[in-house]
C-alpha cells in the first residue's frame, strides 16, 4: 500500500468519526505499519469495522496480513511420487548375487 492509498485509509476514518484528526505524524505511522498490506482488504476491513464499531479502529483493528505459502503438502506429494517411482524401478533391478554362498 503507497502512502496515498493511507491518506485515503484515513480520510475514511476521518469522515466517519469526528475524533479522529489525519496528522502528518499519523500519516507517517500508519504508512509505515500498513506497508506492504492490500489496499483493498485492509478497505473491506475497514468498512467492517466502521458498520460495527462507534470509535475508530487501530492499526491492528484492520490489518490484513497475508499468509506465506505452504508448500508443504506438494513436497510431500513429490516425495511420494518419487519414491514409488524408485520402488517401480528398483523391482525391475536383477538383485546381486552373495558371494559367500
């Protein structure tokens, strides 16, 4: 989110609730706080919490963070895949004679 996405974030709260001032300071915070989130949810989050709540939110009242991918569940798949593939191949393989029988 740029810095003009959270003045706009803010003359929202500013418009919603009388006791909330948009300072230089507050703009220079919640820019800082709320980089790198999407404008968009943090809005819908915000939209929420303006139809539920009679004072204006924190920064942590409408902040979206974004979960990190788990890649998990494909590693597992792939070492799966790959391990029967092993087997497959490993059937087919002539075993080695004992050469102390």
């Amino acid at each position: 989110m740029d810095k003009q996405q959270v003045f706009q974030i803010l003359q929202t709260i500013n418009a919603a609730y009388a006791r909330f001032e948009v300072t230089d300071e507050r703009l220079i915070l919640w820019s800082e706080m709320l980089q790198g989130m999407d404008y968009s949810k943090v809005n819908a989050r915000l939209k929420q919490h303006i139809k539920e709540n009679r004072f204006p939110p924190s920064i942590s009242e409408i902040s979206v963070y974004e979960q990190p991918a788990n890649n998990h569940l494909e590693k597992v798949k792939q070492w799966e895949r790959e391990g029967a593939a092993r087997i497959e191949r490993d059937k087919n393989r002539p075993k080695p004679t004992n050469p102390y029988r």
